[in-house]
C-alpha cells in the first residue's frame, strides 16, 4: 500500500460525500469535494511518479476513482436537470460498454491491455471541465450560458467518437488483427 493509493483510497471515499451533498442542496460543499478529488488526484500522480511509488492496484485504482467521481455526478447532475439526459445516458453507456467489452475478452481467453486513447483523455478533459463547470455555477450562483452549451455538446461528440474508437479498437482485437493490444479504458 502506498501513499499514493491511500491518496485515491480516500477520493473513492469522497464519492458517496459529493453525491450526498449534491442531493441534499449542498453545493458548495459538492464543488469543494470534487475539486478536492481532482486536486488529490494530480497529487497522487505526482507523487507515484517523481518518488517511484508506482504500483499494479494503483494502475487499477487511480482510473476506477476518477470515472466513479465522474460517472456519479453526470447521473446526479441529470437527475437534477443540470445535464441533458442524452449526454448522461451516452457517457453512461460508454463507460459500461467499455468496461463490459474488457471483461468479456478477459473471459474468452483474449484479454484487452488497457491504454487509453488520445480522444478518450479529451473526452475525460472535457467531461470533466463540463463538469466543475455546472458545479461551481450551482455552488456560486454564476451563470455560463454559452460555454455550458458548448461543452456539452463538445462532450457528447467526444464520448461517441471515443466509444466508436474503442469498439473498432475492440473488434480487430478480438478478429486477431491487434495481436498484443487493443485499447480499452
């Protein structure tokens, strides 16, 4: 156990406290928690990196954090009306289809090595930019208009364009085209 995975440990623990307080009209309190996450997850990357605290559950852990952090505030912001339904429900789908497409080849025999694919960080980036943005104007009372219309659909043609990558990515995998990897997140 390293400091950097009792790091990511802990924003797993933060996940349920920003829903919480997202559902009971805490927004401050879930602005400051999810960028707490996001703060404690560039520090645990630091230090993983520049003190030799690598490991193999942190590789597992430190992305299962983050898109659990994301995941539950795209459904919550949803539900609250903050988020179109077809982005939750487009980001939602990816992520589980991804997931499942990773479980399903480990279980034929033909595991995917998972490396995730330039258009997946944009679309992680945007996402989550998406949002801290809605965050912060619920937690501050500031309106965004434009830039939360944008993101959005920025965010949406991401997460089909990374989907379609990695189903493509998947699929020459699994025929025996990609012999060593194949991407998954």
């Amino acid at each position: 156990m390293t400091i950097p995975n009792l790091i990511t440990l802990m924003r797993l623990l933060l996940v349920p406290s920003v829903v919480f307080a997202l559902l009971t009209g805490y927004m401050g309190w879930a602005f400051a928690g999810f960028v707490l996450a996001g703060v404690s997850d560039g520090v645990d990357g630091f230090i993983a990196r520049h003190f030799d605290q690598r490991s193999e559950l942190g590789a597992y852990l430190d992305p299962m954090a983050d898109k659990l952090l994301l995941v539950s505030v795209f459904l919550v912001l949803g539900y609250m009306g903050e988020l179109p339904l077809w982005l939750v429900i487009a980001a939602v789908s990816r992520d589980a289809l991804i997931v499942s497409a990773v479980l399903l080849s480990t279980i034929m025999s033909h595991p995917v090595k998972v490396r995730p694919l330039f258009v997946s960080k944009a679309n992680t980036l945007v996402q989550i930019v998406l949002a801290a943005l809605v965050l912060g104007e619920l937690a501050l009372g500031l309106g965004s208009g434009m830039l939360r219309t944008g993101l959005i659909y920025l965010s949406g043609l991401l997460t089909v364009a990374s989907g379609a990558a990695y189903f493509v990515g998947w699929i020459k995998h699994m025929g025996g085209h990609a012999e060593t990897e194949a991407p998954g997140e």
